[in-house]
C-alpha cells in the first residue's frame, strides 16, 4: 500500500478508519447501523451543538490532518464545556472534494482517536460524501448535564463579575503566524518560541474541560468566545438584557501577544476582537468570584475578571484612564463582510 | 425589501428566518443560546443519525427552496422511522456559497416549518457559514424509540420475510425527469400525469411515518432503502451473517416506472439498483408478515413481500423462470465511481 492509494468505497472508509473510533459505544453498533441510539442517565439531560470547519476558512487544505481533526472536535466540545456539560459523543459529517488517501485518512482518524480520548467521547455515526468545495467536517457534539442545569447565555445578572479562562488574541494571531511565518517574525520580532505558542494555540484549541463542575457551581451565565470577546459578550448581554463593563487593561494576553500588543498599533485590539480562542467568559455573582477563581486555580486554569455586568445595554470597553475605547471591528460575522473574509478567522452562532 | 435583497447578517438570518422553526422547543431556547437541551423521557432513548445534502448531488442548485428544505430533513427522518422510531428534533449545519436573499430564506424556511409540522419535529440549533463551494445543508435528526426497541439492521433471520414499502425506482428515473423533462417525455412516451409522478417521488421522499409503530411490534430488522435495494438489502444481510432471495417480478412499481421498464432495456433493473427511494426494507418472520401488511395497509401503506432471508450469504435475484439475474450496478458509491458520478443519486453510510 503506497503512501498516495486512494480509499476505494465508502464501505472501507468507514469500516477501516471510523469504526474502530466508535468502539467503546454500544449505541453506535460498530458504525454498521443506519442509527445510533443515545441512553439517558437519570437525572441528566443531553447538551447538543453543531459546528463546522471548512478547508481555506478554519484551517488550511495542507494542514496535518491529526490537527484538523482535533480542531473539528474542538471547537464544539468549547460549547459543551461552557454550558457546563461534560462530552459524551459525536456525529460526523465528512464532505470530501475527491477521495482521501489511506495516509491522509489514517492521520485523520488518529487525530481523532486522540482527540475523543482527550475529550472521553466516542464517535456514534456518521454519513461520508464526494463533492466540490472545500475540505468540511461537520460535528454535531452531545454532552450531559445534571437536568435543568445548563448555564445560559441569557442569565447574567447587573453586579456579577465577568471572568475569562486563559489568555486571549493569541488564535488571531497564531493564524497569521500560521499564513507566513516569516512575516511574523520579521515583523513581530518574536522567537521561535513565541511564534510556535501562538500558531499552536491558533491550531489546537483547548476546551476547558477541568471547569465543567466549577462553571455549574458558581456561574451565573457561560459561553465561549470564539467570535471575539466583545462581539460575544455583547450577545450574551443582549440574550440577558443588561451592559458590560470590560477594563481593557485586564484582559488577559499570553507575553508573546502582549509584545506584538505592545509594538503595532494594528494588533491593539486584537485581545478584544480577535476570534477562535475558544476560551470561557463567565458571568459570577460577586460573592462567588473568588471560590470560582481558586476552584479554577487548583483544576490547573487561570481565570481573570475583566469588568462587571451593569444595567442596561452594550459593551463599553475603558481604557486605563477611565475612558471608553472605540472598538474598530466587533468581530468576525460571515454575511456582511466582503472578499477578504477568508482571511479572518470565524465562527457559527 | 426587494427580491434579491441579501441577508447582512447571521443574527438577522438566526433571528429572522431560523428562530421562529425553534419556538415549539424550549430545550432550543429561541436559538439565543451556544447550545440546545434535550431532556429525555422516563422509559425511551434516542437515535439519531446524521446525513448531508448538496447542490448538484441531491439537488440542483436552482430547485425551489421549500423542496431543498423537505429534502434535507426527510432524508434523516426516513432513517429514523425506518428504526421505528418517533422524530423529535434536528440540528441544522447550513453552508452558503454566498449571502442567500431574503427571497431565497424566506422560502427555504418556510419549506422546513410545512417538513417538520408533517414529520412533527422542530428545529433545535445549527450554525451557518459561508464558504465556496455548493450549497450545501447538513442535518443531525433524533428521534425517540421506547428503551432497547430500535429495529436493527443486523437482526434479520434465516425464514423471514422481506417486504418493501411503496414502489422503487420511481426516484432514479424522477432523477432523469428533472433533469430533462422533454427528453424523458420523448423517449418514455409518458403522459405529465406520469413524469410529474416520477419527479415529485424524486424531489419529495415521504418517510413512512406511519409504520413506526408496525416496525417495533413486528419486524426483525428493518432499514430504508436509499442506494437502492440491492445494495442496502446486501447491507442488511451482511450484518446479519444471512442472505437474501429476491423474486424479481414481485419487486413492485408504480404504472409510469413499470411502463418505462417494460419500454426500455437499460431501466429493466432501475427497481432493483435506483436509488433516493427512501421506503422501508423490512424483514419480518413469517408469522408476523400477514398482520404487519394488514396493519401497514389500514395505515394506508402498500407493503409488498419480496423474497426471503436465508442462511448463508449474498443476495439473489432471481427472475420469472428462478435463473438467477445478474446485476449490472450495485447501487451508488461515492468513492468508487468516476466523473459520471454527479449524475447519479446517493446517499450517506
């Protein structure tokens, strides 16, 4: 078998690569149903998303495969987690523009064998398609959560404390690293180091899964932020009928993307609007900060407040000396940007 | 708002068009949240499957919207029902080529509220994108299913019965139809009443709804009939270490396919290898097979025995006189076949 064959039946694909992915689910039948069945727990309930990645928009067609198919599981097990849900399975659309290769497909399904042990899911079906277009791999994520236990969106409540997990702007620009690493260097000047941690956290987010207990703990509201802090905290102040106040001194950025920050004025926002961090904005009523804070700390995850929930509407981003930021572009949105969207980095609602 | 008016943003598309086919779920939350809720019910579990669309392989990119939109979801529900089981709701993974209008939205969700009424089902999350492409339209359907009662594929037993629902072949040849309706006036010699018959039963497959509750109480294994009968008849009985007998002539079609059949030699098997006829396979043991045709008859469904299951494995056709047919074409494969495969109808594992 040469490192170029091509897979040649759909029958292969799925019982030579995918299969063995759904092995520790009974539900899934070996991937030799038409259906997959999905037993509840009693007292829990099941948390659904779906979300797509595409070839030339979430990453690149050249991309390591193990890498995309981490991403492609990634970014839904984010939603889960925010929500406070702990993964249980997935169901993956494949949309190829011709067959994959043997090795191709092989690193893919390692990618994702590694990814659903990290997550502890297990693939439960599936359909596999041959047609134009991009690369794209679509996951429709189930997790569980204790019934009625779901943190919203909407429930943010004037005085809590908004918290974020982990740093962010690095994934905006990672991906630029990752388009041309030369430039990055020359221009930032970043080491090695420093461009690798970006490009990596552009290529492989993190879900916070070590949060789930604490978020339903403590949170009064979650979400992740995969569109842009501001363009996401504004949803979730819209869905719960209040403002934000974020200090933009104290959004958290990783020392490589405060350097970059810290020389061009172009990257200044980057930490408030750039997209795919995948981390977790939390809403806390102030009395529980800092238990969520030290909870956190202890799983192994910084967490930063950023500024509070107030009455009202909108997001008001103030700089140090008190006053308010214009913000130049709230984030990525897919139908009103023009050509140069590709470039951007996105995400589904 | 002029036909053509574009939609400018994915809020004013969720808000606008999507949110309102979410209002009979509260697990969806009026889609104004990451993620949707599925609570369960005391004694059922959930199936579920996913399956994809796209424009230039299951319909043509210039269709009317509500007939995409029908499409789309009851490919999915017929995989369910198949399984007898209920259908509950669906997550929706839409891939845009550009901005749709207003127009063009409008319809598409208009066509998805008149499916899932009929199908009693409602939307409960999805995510839009935009990338190059056909459009395309991604669907994760659950239905429920009283614990440990789906039908399996992998259950058919040596002495059953195989019966189908409905006609086949109609899809393939309502295929042709859409295609180019003078040349299959010309050369079929049918009346409108017939290639309107052929063409609907290609751009409108009506999941059997009705026999769910037949299937659970009767069946062995049961499975839809999507890549054609013997392809899929080849599945079930793979996965249940059997084979299966088919008598040719009891395979049923409807007057204007019997009519093209008998017509032309190249559309003899269209019965036995078309494929996007979504009926049902069943296999049933003989004991059961009267009442489940009497059942399914009073429900207003036509089931026609069409052979047996047998020890050992394979799939025979036998014609008129019991000399084995042989079949020219298997049915669809994705990644097998050539360029000519845009042509051909498909669908998912």
């Amino acid at each position: 078998m040469t490192k170029t064959s091509v897979i040649g039946s759909e029958e292969a694909l799925i019982q030579g690569f995918l299969a063995p992915l759904a092995a520790g689910a009974p539900g899934a039948f070996g991937l030799n149903d038409d259906c997959a069945v999905l037993a509840p727990v009693e007292g829990q309930e099941f948390v659904l998303k779906t979300d797509a990645v595409a070839a030339g928009v979430h990453f690149l067609p050249h991309d390591p495969p193990a890498g995309i198919a981490w991403k492609a599981l990634a970014v839904n097990v984010s939603d889960l987690v925010a929500k406070g849900a702990t993964p249980v399975g997935y169901l993956m659309s494949l949309a190829f523009p011709e067959a994959p290769s043997r090795h191709w497909m092989q690193e893919f399904a390692d990618g994702l064998a590694a990814a659903q042990r990290h997550f502890d899911m297990t693939l439960l079906g599936g359909d596999t398609d041959r047609r134009d277009g991009p690369l794209s791999i679509t996951i429709a994520a189930i997790g569980r959560i204790p019934r009625g236990r779901m943190v919203r969106r909407a429930t943010a409540r004037p005085g809590d404390v908004l918290l974020v997990s982990g740093t962010l702007g690095d994934a905006a620009l990672g991906l630029f690293v990752h388009q041309g690493r030369k430039m990055a260097r020359l221009v930032w000047k970043l080491d090695k180091a420093g461009l690798d941690f970006l490009e990596q956290r552009y290529l492989r987010p993190e879900p916070r899964l070590a949060l789930v207990t604490h978020l339903l703990e403590h949170a009064s509201a979650a979400m992740d932020i995969s569109d842009g802090l501001v363009k996401d905290l504004g949803r979730m102040c819209r869905a719960s009928g209040v403002g934000a106040r974020v200090r933009e001194i104290d959004v958290p950025c990783s020392p490589p993307a405060r350097k970059v920050i810290d020389q061009l004025e172009g990257w200044r926002q980057v930490a408030l609007t750039g997209g795919d961090d995948y981390e977790v904005l939390a809403a806390v009523p102030p009395g529980e900060a800092e238990k969520f804070v030290g909870a956190a700390a202890r799983a192994g995850i910084i967490l930063t407040p950023i500024g509070e929930v107030v009455a009202g509407s909108g997001v008001a981003v103030l700089a140090a000396d008190g006053s308010p930021l214009v913000i130049d572009d709230q984030g990525y949105d897919h139908f009103s940007e023009g050509p140069g969207h590709r470039r951007r980095r996105r995400r589904g609602r």
